[in-house]
C-alpha cells in the first residue's frame, strides 16, 4: 500500500516537470529567434546523452563534486565542533559573538579576489570560497541549534537522560545535511569566476562558445545533481535523526 502511493505520489510530482517540458518544447520549436537561443528540450537531452555516454560529463562531475565535498567536510569538521563548544558555553559564546557576526555577514563572493591572490584560478580557490560559505552556515546551525532552534528536543533529549554526543551524532550532524544543497551552489559559482574546469567553469565556457544546447544541458544536469544530493541529504537525516528519536521516545518538530 506504502509502495503504491508512494509510486502515485512520483508519478503526480512529474506532471509539472513533463508539462514544462512539453512547453517548452513547443514554443521554442514555433518562436524561430527562441529555437536558436533557447533550443528545444529534446535538442538539449540529445546533447547531454552525447556528453554522458563520451564520458565528458563524468569527468566534469567528478572534479565538481570533489571540490564540494572537499569543502563540505572540512567546514563540518571545523565549525560544527566550535559551534557546539560555544553553544554550551555561553560565556565563550557572548565573547565571540560580535566578532562572528562581523565576519559571517562577508559574502563568499567578496573573498574571490584574495583568493584568486593567493591560489589563482584553480579548485584550491573554489574549495576555499566555499569552505568559507559552510563555515558560518555550519556554524550558526551547530550553535543556535543548541541555545535555541530545538528548546523542546533538547528537554527531551535531558529526560532521556541523552549524551551530548548523541545530541552531536544523531541531532546536529544529521540535521546539517541539508547545507549540502548550498554547497553544490556555492561550488559551482566558484568555478564559474575561479576555475579552468569543473561544471561551472563548463557551462561558463558554453556561453562564451555559444554552445546554447551544452548550456542548458548542464543546467538540466546540475538541476538532476542538486535534486539528488538534496533528496539523499534528507533521506540521511531521516535515518539517523528520526529513527533515533522514535526509538528513544523523543518528539522532534
């Protein structure tokens, strides 16, 4: 029964997507200045097969998600642990609070030009603007998770009599996943302005040729990417987040 509607619920979600498409189709294939700007889907899915199966986009992808995942893990090694302590300690926390809220205001866009001084155009200068961006987003999550976002969770977690590790393993980090998906933005806008590879640098380059059916046959792409990174993102939450506090008898959201 679970199974079927959950097929049900797919099928439905597609309407809108496939309805686009079929618009899109449509008007791009009647409009003659739209065909060339904005080709048709079917133009641009051809194009992304022929970049799949020449392997081009593997490659493109894998050198994409090696930046973000490189950046995603060292700002969650780094910031979740200082937002925790801070969070716990709330008189280090009032100390630090103005130089945080000083520096996690500075867009990650604004630190691309001392990173195009010090690394260049390279990936060293995509995973440094976005470690910078998960920095504070992990920061700020960890911290005020703590002094506020989950004030009847954590009550929970003390009648339970929860370890502040379990708050750390089964609440902060799961719940963190979802800054997956601004990491995938953050990448590939980085190398769009910083790199000579990478999928943002790829669909930049497009532009530049006037590849019109490779541009947005990444875009399709990258859409299917972050979709998919997101879905996995919440999927791990669920597993580890939910299952824990229906076994433990605790009541989150």
């Amino acid at each position: 029964m679970n199974l079927r509607k959950s097929l049900s619920d797919g099928l439905k979600s597609l309407i809108p997507i496939i309805a686009l498409l079929v618009i899109w189709e449509i008007t791009s294939r009647t409009i003659r200045v739209m065909s060339i700007f904005v080709p048709p889907p079917s133009v641009d899915l051809l194009a992304l097969y022929h970049g799949i199966v020449s392997l081009e986009y593997f490659v493109l992808i894998w050198e994409t998600l090696q930046r973000m995942f490189t950046a995603y893990f060292l700002a969650a090694a780094i910031a979740i642990p200082i937002g925790l302590f801070l969070g716990w300690n709330l008189r280090a926390y009032k100390v630090f609070e103005p130089l945080i809220e000083a520096l996690r205001v500075i867009p990650s866009v604004a630190w691309i030009a001392p990173a195009i001084i010090f690394f260049g155009l390279s990936g060293t200068s995509v995973v440094f603007v976005t470690f910078y961006a998960l920095f504070w987003l992990f920061l700020v999550f960890s911290l005020y998770g703590v002094l506020s976002i989950d004030k009847l969770a954590l009550l929970s977690f003390k009648t339970v009599r929860a370890k502040k590790r379990d708050i750390f393993t089964k609440l902060i980090v799961p719940g963190s996943m979802v800054n997956v998906a601004a990491a995938f933005i953050v990448t590939i806008s980085g190398e769009m302005l910083l790199s000579v590879d990478g999928l943002g640098y790829f669909l930049l380059e497009s532009e530049r040729i006037f590849a019109y059916s490779s541009i947005y046959a990444t875009l399709i792409l990258l859409s299917i990417l972050g979709y998919s990174l997101t879905k996995i993102a919440i999927l791990v939450e669920e597993r580890f987040t939910l299952k824990w506090a229906i076994e433990s008898g605790i009541r989150i959201g």
